[in-house]
C-alpha cells in the first residue's frame, strides 16, 4: 500500500471510530427512541414570563432530558387555542397537552378549583404537600381522567395580592355591586358577597379596567401585573388575596398521548413538570420585591383588606363550600380531603412557621424604619 492509500484509510479508520465512539457515548435508551413532537397551548400570553415563561422552560427540559427527541412546542394564549379553552382542547385531542390553571373551568364542575386553589386555603408549600402526601393529586386525577386526561402540577405563583381597584374599598357594603375579575370559587364567595364576577383573561384585563368595565381586577403580583400595565388604570393595590394563598398551574396531557409514550419519556415529562414548579414559585419569589418597590414608586397606592372584609369573605367561602359540598359528591370528596389536611398544616404552621415569620419579619420592619 503506497503511503497516499495508507493516510486515506488511517483517516477513514479514524473517522468510523469516532463516529462509533459517539454512538456508544449515547445511552441506548437515546437511540432507540422515536421522535415525538407534541403541541402545548396555554393560558397565558408571551409577555407574563413566568407563567408563560414556565411553559417554555418545560419544553426545554424535556428536549433535554430525551436527547431532543420528544420536543413541545408551547403555543401563548390565543395562537391557537383561546386561553380559557385549553382544556377542551386536550380532552378532545386537538392538542396533546395544555398548560393552564384548573380553576378556570369551575364552570364545568367546581372541584377543579381545588387543583388551583381555594379561598382561604393552603400556601404553595401546603398545596404541594396535599397534593404528593395527602392524596390531593390523586383526587384531581380522578377528575381529570372523566375528560380523558392526566394532570401534573408545573407551577406556583405563591400567595397572591388582592388586585386593583378603581376606587377605596373599605366595608364589606362597598364588595356589592362591584364589577370584579376573579377567577375560581373566589368569584362565586364574591357574587354571594353582592358582587359581580368576572372572567377575564390576563392579556384583556387592561382594557377591561381603562374602559371601565370592570372595576377592580386581580391577576397575580407585582412582576406580572407591571408587566399587564394594571397599575396605569387602577391606583389601588389591594392585600392580601384571601383567595389565593396560593395559585397551583398544570400540565393537562391527553390521557391516549400520554399512554402511548415510551415510558422513559413519561418519566423526562413528569420530572420536567416538577422541575418548573420549583422555577416558577423561586422566580416570583425572587422578582416580585423589587417590582413591587416599582410599582409604589409610579404611584400605587398600598391597601389593606379590612378586617371586616376578611370577615365577611371567610364565612361566605365556608357557607358556599358546605353548599357545594351537600349536591355535588365529588365535590365533597375532595373537599373533605382538603378539609382535614389543613386542620393538621395549620396546626402545625401555627406551632412553628408562623411565630418564626411575625419576629422576623417585624424585627426587619423596625430596622428599616430606624434607617429612615
């Protein structure tokens, strides 16, 4: 062999090895593995990147996790589905999966509230607990499963503010009447309270409030609500939202899609899911301080529920869920779950989370006002 022939095929040699080298440097899990694409609309737009943003960080990880292989294109509210119909959508089968909040679809059975959350009930921590340790995300699967889909919990904006308001609201008197977008149970608790609630989705909330349609408004926090401009047109920021100590988001996947994935890939999507919870709830803990010194900087004014609000909020969320609860079974199974987990957390948060948070907290507030 003459020297020319000799380097050709040492190079060709070379070139085979390493592609071999590649291969096995691969799981063989990876591949062997078909490629899927899947469809995710949501509820929320682009502009909310948190939510929104969840989303998108949830499509990467699974890409990630299967060697890009099993990609998800999220799709913002509207592109292809209306924001409040992202449900229908997966059950049908017109997408594979959806990102959303169940309380958005009470209208269809109010147990999809307690998915989300519920007024009066559980901080993000507490959800989490009832939802893995306390059967809670089995109840919602039993429901979901009805409108043949499985869900997993991706999400968490934490405890929420109270929202914005047009005008002061001091007694329980000035709730009737009021034009309020509200999600959930909360909108009925607000109706039953003489208010009128509205369901609106988030990228129409400003125009809603400009024009006066509604008058007060709440979505989640400082970060997105800046972000949706709500201050512009309602100076009056409200806490605490007693309707949301916090506000779960899902994953709702066709039950058949889920079914048939390899089951390597229904483990990247499970711990995917999982994965954007902790990023969605760290990322608004960490962004809403800030936005909030923004937002009282351009002129928002900082409100306190009354006590009497709260009051009167309290019994008449106790008197609706004891009324749904005495008509519609599933309702009251998985009220009754709820019911008994949060006697045992708050038990147990009184004993030692919140005595903690108050001397802190009121220990931080003394020394911010002794640097003024």
């Amino acid at each position: 062999m003459d020297r020319r022939r000799f380097v050709t095929a040492s190079a060709l040699g070379t070139a085979a090895l390493g592609a071999a080298a590649t291969m096995l440097a691969k799981p063989a899990v990876a591949q062997s593995m078909p490629e899927v694409k899947w469809r995710m609309p949501s509820s929320f737009p682009k502009s909310l990147t948190t939510l929104f943003g969840g989303a998108e960080y949830l499509a990467a990880r699974v890409a990630a996790l299967t060697d890009g292989k099993f990609k998800i294109t999220p799709f913002a509210a509207g592109e292809i589905v209306p924001p409040l119909q992202v449900l229908d959508a997966v059950q049908n089968g017109t997408v594979e999966m959806g990102q959303t909040a169940p309380y958005y679809y009470v209208g269809k059975d109010p147990t999809f509230a307690f998915g989300t959350t519920v007024p009066f009930g559980f901080n993000a921590r507490q959800q989490q607990a009832w939802m893995l340790h306390g059967g809670g995300l089995d109840l919602m699967n039993e429901l979901f499963k009805e409108y043949n889909i499985i869900g997993r919990f991706s999400g968490n904006t934490g405890t929420q503010m109270g929202g914005w308001f047009r005008k002061e609201i001091k007694t329980a008197e000035d709730i009737k009447g009021l034009k309020f977008r509200i999600a959930g149970l909360a909108g009925t608790v607000i109706a039953r309270m003489g208010g009128v609630p509205q369901q609106i989705g988030g990228g129409d909330l400003y125009p809603a409030l400009e024009k006066g349609t509604i008058d007060a408004a709440e979505w989640v926090g400082p970060f997105d609500d800046e972000k949706l401009g709500l201050n512009k047109v309602a100076k009056y920021y409200y806490y605490p939202g007693w309707w949301e100590g916090n506000a779960m988001l899902w994953s709702l996947i066709n039950l058949d899609k889920y079914k048939e994935l390899p089951p390597a890939y229904q483990a990247a999507l499970d711990a995917a899911c999982a994965e954007t919870n902790t990023w969605m709830q760290a990322k608004y803990d960490a962004e809403n301080p800030a936005a909030l010194r923004r937002l009282v900087a351009n002129g928002a004014e900082l409100r306190v529920f009354s006590n009497e609000i709260m009051q009167a909020a309290y019994k008449a969320t106790f008197e609706v869920f004891e009324e749904l609860a005495g008509k519609n079974p599933k309702f009251k199974k998985v009220y009754e779950s709820w019911k008994a987990f949060r006697e045992d957390e708050f038990l147990w948060f009184r004993v030692a989370e919140n005595p903690y948070e108050n001397f802190v907290y009121r220990q931080s507030a003394a020394e911010a006002r002794a640097k003024q």
